[in-house]
C-alpha cells in the first residue's frame, strides 16, 4: 500500500485522541474499524500497527519537540 496511507494512520493515531485510546485498548477491532471506513492497508501493515506499542502513539511536544512532520 502506499507509504500515504499509512501516514494518514500514523497523523491519525497521533492527533485524535478517541482513536488513539481505542487503538491502545483494542488494537485489532481499530484497525478494522479503519479498513472498514475505507482505509487500504496491507496484511504487513496491518501487523506492524497492531504490534507496535500503543506508548508510541501517546507522544508530547516535550518527547519529540515542537514540530511533527
């Protein structure tokens, strides 16, 4: 899939705080409540988001300073 769409997840999980505290108490059922909303993800990264520890995503201007890119 294309590295946009997995930006838009990753911007997504580090801006919405709803999302972000779904994805850290269920992972898998936010996922696909994404791929059901219409988001195309692969099953590799599909894997690596539902791996990846949910502390990542609970981020501060203070641990990566004051611009996100």
């Amino acid at each position: 899939m294309s590295h946009q769409v997995v930006g838009h997840v990753i911007q997504q999980l580090l801006t919405d705080e709803n999302l972000r505290l779904r994805f850290a108490l269920d992972p898998d059922e936010t996922i696909a409540e994404l791929i059901c909303g219409g988001v195309e993800l692969t099953a590799e990264e599909i894997e690596v988001f539902v791996r990846t520890d949910a502390r990542l995503w609970f981020w501060s201007p203070a641990l990566v300073g004051h611009r996100l890119h």
